[in-house]
C-alpha cells in the first residue's frame, strides 16, 4: 500500500552486523510503499559495513550506505537526515524492529491529521532474558495531544516509535554531537515549536533492553549539556516556571547536578544547580551549595549519591 509520499528511515549502526540485518528487514517488510532506508555506517570496526554495503547492494534503489567516521547516534542521524528525500522521517535504532503496518498506520493517520507533525503508536518491550511487557511501553499506550509538556518529565516514547513529517525535522535543524540523550534533547527542540500528535492504538514497532551506557566524564558532560538545552526548549515554548513539570525538571537539574559534581564535574554541576534554582526549590539548593563550598563539590555530590543510595 502506498500513496506516493515516500518514507525515509535512518537506521545509524556500530559494531551491530547481525542485528542490523534484523532491523532492516522489519523495514523492508512494511506494507507501505514508497520507502528508502538509510543506513549510516557509524566508524565500525567489524564486518558491519560490509554487510550494510551487501544489503544496499541486494536492495539497489531502496537501500543507501553512509559511511562516516564515529561520532555517535547523533552525528550519524544528521548524516542521514541531510541525505533523507522523504516526505516522512523514521528513526531506527539497529537493534530495534518496526512492526509491519508500521508506515501504513501512520501516514494514514497523518494524512487525516493535517494539523499533526508526528504519530505515534504502541511500543513493545523485549528485556535482554527475552520476555516481553504485556502492555505498551512508558506512555505509548495514551493519548498525549502534543510532545510538550509530558517530553519534558521523561521521554515516554522510544526512538522508533513515531515517524515525523519532514517538515518538522526540517525545521528542527541540525542533531548535536551529544552521545547520551541526544534523541530526548531533539524530541524537546520538536516539542518546543507545539507539535501535535496523532495516535495509533495498535503495537508499531519492539525496542530491546539496551546495554547500559557507562557513567564516565564525557557521557555526564553530556547529560549536562542535554539537561541545560532541554530547558532552553522548554523556556522557548513558554512552559510556566510553576507548573508539575517544569518543578520535576528542576529537581532533575539539580539531581544531574550533583552527579555532575560527584564526577569532578565542577563546573557543569555549578550552570545546572544555578539553572535548578531559577525555577525551583532555592532553598535546599542554596544549603547544598554551601556545604560543596565548604567540603567541596566532589565531595558534596558523592555524599549526595551516598544518601540516595540509603533511601
């Protein structure tokens, strides 16, 4: 089934030869056509590009091989999205599976939505041991009528399940460097410009328990960056300093904040218990400021952890 809007899928890929094949075909088997799939080589150091070359070689027309040097998720995303011609974006992680009617479901509801930048539907979870959530998972199961303010509290949705009008990544512009929640930080630039959703109630597509990032400088630096922009985007789409979620970011900033510290991060941890402060809870700001000022900040932020690891 098609109706001549073409549907691009950016599929970024390191060290994943086998599971990439898997994500592939989940794409090439969709209902829907017209579609093109990208897949951006990511500096691997195994046979992935070679596989990734055999299938645009197999699927000469339809599949297309980036290869770039490793730069992370993002980076690789960007590569992609400047190469997309489609009139609708989909994201997919390579261990990750679209279920068949995937497209068709949604550019359906899109078509009918014209109101609408995204659609979403229900995500599937496989944990590492293979068993499956019996229901959809974070918040894919619920109607949510726009990304903000419910992105902001958490990303309740994972990366392959909604597929994006171009128009809408177009105008989001370039993905950062970041290498940990990058996608959350892009999903909040979206959300800023007040996207509406369409909805499917119906499983679209399986994410797998992924193997958990390790906690190093570079991967909190990051975190702190993607905290202090996603506030910016929140700002930006005048979300009121008051409301439920932007007082749950704030004791999110400040927890980050302390890990920042705890990771000799001082500096980072210093801008996100500032920014924290702006828009909650100064006081218990302010007294933890003064105790990392006293015994210092690393050792403010891992008495902090200490704690927390005791409630």
């Amino acid at each position: 089934m098609g109706n001549g809007a073409l549907v691009t899928t950016i599929i970024p890929v390191f060290n994943r030869p086998a599971l990439l094949a898997e994500a592939v075909g989940s794409v090439l088997d969709q209902t829907y056509r017209p579609i093109e799939i990208i897949i951006v080589d990511d500096g691997s150091t195994d046979d992935t590009p070679a596989v990734a070359d055999d299938l645009a070689a197999r699927h000469h027309g339809v599949i297309r091989t980036i290869h770039i040097g490793n730069g992370g998720p993002g980076l690789a995303r960007e590569a992609g999205r400047i190469a997309a011609r489609g009139d609708y974006i989909q994201h997919l992680d390579s261990d990750d599976l679209l279920f068949p009617h995937k497209f068709e479901l949604q550019v359906a509801a899109l078509e009918a939505s014209p109101e609408c930048g995204a659609a979403y539907g229900w995500t599937r979870f496989r944990h590492r041991d293979g068993r499956v959530e019996p229901r959809p998972w974070k918040r894919s199961g619920e109607r949510i009528e726009t990304m903000f303010p419910a992105m902001l509290t958490m990303r309740w949705w994972d990366t392959p399940t909604p597929l994006y009008r171009v128009s809408l990544i177009v105008a989001a512009g370039p993905w950062t460097g970041l290498r940990i929640e990058e996608d959350w930080e892009y999903d909040c630039r979206m959300a800023a410009r007040g996207v509406r959703l369409a909805w499917c109630a119906e499983w679209v597509c399986e994410v797998r328990a992924h193997e958990p990032v390790p906690v190093t400088q570079a991967t909190m630096r990051d975190r702190a960056r993607s905290h202090m922009l996603v506030l910016e985007h929140a700002r930006g789409a005048g979300l009121d300093p008051q409301s439920p979620p932007m007082q749950q970011f704030a004791r999110e900033l400040f927890h980050v904040g302390r890990q920042c510290g705890a990771a000799g991060l001082i500096d980072e941890s210093q801008q996100l218990l500032e920014k924290a402060r702006e828009i909650g809870d100064k006081r218990d700001i302010r007294a933890y400021e003064f105790v990392a000022r006293h015994i210092g900040w690393r050792n403010a932020g891992r008495a902090a952890a200490w704690l927390d690891r005791l409630r």
